[in-house]
C-alpha cells in the first residue's frame, strides 16, 4: 500500500513538473513574440516594444520563480540565436549591447510583479498599479545604469526612460486593470 501511494505522489510530482515546464516555456515564447511588435526611435537606441507588459504578465500568471525563470528562458533562447530580441534581433551581443540592462532588469521585474500577486494584490487594481510601477522601475534601475555607459550620463533619460514614461504607464494601467479577472481565472483553473 505505500508503494502504492509513493507511485501515485512521484505521478502526480512528474505531471505538475510537465505542467510547469509547460507554463516556463510557453511564458518565454510569449514574451519572444510580443517582443517582435516593435517601433524604433530614430533619436534613441531603445525601442518601444510589448516585451515590458509580456514581462508583469508572466510574472503575474506565473508567480515570481516561475515568471524570473521564463524571462531568463526567453534570454537564453535570443542569445542562443532565436529571433526573440526586439524586432527580432538575436545573440549574446545584444545583451552587451545598449538595451542589455533593460533585458536583464526583466528578471527582476517577474519576479516582483509575481511576489506582489503571492502575497494578494492581485485582488485589488488600486494596489496592484503601484506594485506594477515598482516592478517596472527595476527594468529601469538596470537599463539606464547600463545605458549611461553607451549615451552618458547627460543623455540616459532624455534617450531611455522620458520617451518611454507614457506607455509603460498605459501597459501598467491595462494589466492593473485586468489582474482581478486574471486572479480569478487562475482560480478557476486550480480547481480543475
């Protein structure tokens, strides 16, 4: 009988890992395709893109280890050479390159965006909009620092952050406003 039960714990452990994986790799070619819907600044090295709302998407669906783990996927699978960056630019040499710290700062981002949906602000959009405003400013804190070392520290706001204020404001508001539904389809899917 415990032989029994043992097999049916080490079933159900396998079937969840397979789920995960599932989830990690399915967050990190979504945010490889909403990296692909581009519009390049002529004045700035950075782009605007949807990877920053893929980015607290999969933090908030995935939680904060699962939704870090699927944007370092996503890294590894662009500088593997997979068409993931910004408008489909690939390698190492693009996380070296000017928007770098930005791609890193998405880690962390996840991460944040999935501790605040652990801990329950996902049930509120009043509270999640300033947890998302947190989770955004890290990919700031790592893209301007690392950006400043390419255009100077006179030029990294004018060039990486001023453009960029609006619409990460606007993707905040949209997920903010969603995250209550999101909360409560994860739910239903739970109980499944």
């Amino acid at each position: 009988m415990i032989v029994g039960i043992e097999k049916s714990k080490l079933k159900t452990l396998s079937s969840s890992l397979f789920f995960d994986a599932l989830l990690v790799v399915s967050a990190s070619l979504l945010i490889g395709l909403l990296s692909q819907f581009e519009l390049i600044l002529p004045f700035s090295p950075v782009p605007f893109t949807l990877q920053t709302f893929a980015v607290l998407l999969c933090g908030i669906l995935l939680g904060k280890s699962k939704g870090a783990v699927s944007v370092l996927l996503y890294l590894t699978e662009g500088a593997c050479g997979l068409p993931f960056f910004a408008g489909g630019s690939f390698g190492v040499h693009y996380i070296f390159g000017p928007t770098g710290g930005y791609l890193l700062g998405f880690i962390l981002a996840a991460y944040i965006a999935g501790f605040f949906m652990e801990i329950g602000y996902g049930k509120s959009y009043l509270k999640m909009f300033p947890a998302l405003l947190v989770s955004n400013f890290s990919i700031y804190i790592f893209g301007l620092s690392y950006l400043s070392s390419f255009v100077g520290k006179n030029m990294v706001l004018q060039l990486g952050l001023y453009p960029f204020i609006l619409s990460d404001i606007v993707k905040i508001v949209v997920l903010s406003l969603s995250v209550p539904l999101i909360s409560k389809i994860v739910k239903l899917e739970e109980g499944f």
